[in-house]
C-alpha cells in the first residue's frame, strides 16, 4: 500500500473551506457525506484509474489551537516509484504545502 503523509497550517476555523478547491483542484472528488469542517475525506474520480490505483485523501486536524492538520494520501499499489499515489500527494503538496517542521513529508509503504 502507498501512503504519504504531511502536515500543514491554516488561518481557517474549517478544514473543508481550506481544501475543497485546493482537492478538487488535483482531481479529486471531495465526499459531501464524509466531510465537515472537522476533517474531509476525498478520492479520486472512478472514471481516471482503475480500482488499485484509487486514490484516497483524509485530512483531520492534529491541534486546532494552532490550525495544524494532517493530510494523508494513501492507495492500494505496490511498492514502487512513480505511483499515481505518489503524483497525487506530490500535486497535494504543492497545493497544500507542508509546514516548516514537515517539508519533505512522510513515505510510508506496507
């Protein structure tokens, strides 16, 4: 399983206004269902991969006292370079940046 994951600031109270666009920006669909202004789950849209390249996205905040979230990017593929997981959280954190203890993020693979 590829997994990467970061964490960044807001001045926003609500994670859902700070990232929506910014995912739906990196071609993901953002679930109504699942989100709220305390943590927004996203994936990507069912007509761009097949099902082990499906990229799932969870942002949830670590302290809101200092608006510090965690963004989580994760997808079934293998253990290998170059994954659309990768190219997703690679888009994610351009758009999204880490904050400055976290710049280069973390790659987790199971």
């Amino acid at each position: 399983m590829a997994y990467f994951h970061y964490q960044s600031e807001t001045e926003r109270d609500s994670l859902l206004a700070t990232s929506k666009s910014l995912l739906e920006k990196a071609g993901l669909t953002v679930s109504e269902e699942f989100s709220s202004d305390f943590q927004v789950f996203a994936e990507s849209r069912p007509d761009q991969i097949d099902y082990k390249t499906k990229v799932k996205v969870f942002i949830s905040w670590i302290d809101k006292s200092v608006r510090t979230f965690s963004v989580e990017v994760r997808s079934d593929e293998p253990l290998k370079r170059d994954t659309y997981c990768e190219k997703v959280a690679g888009q994610l954190r351009a758009l999204i940046p880490p904050n400055s203890s976290n710049k280069h993020g973390v790659n987790l693979v199971n």
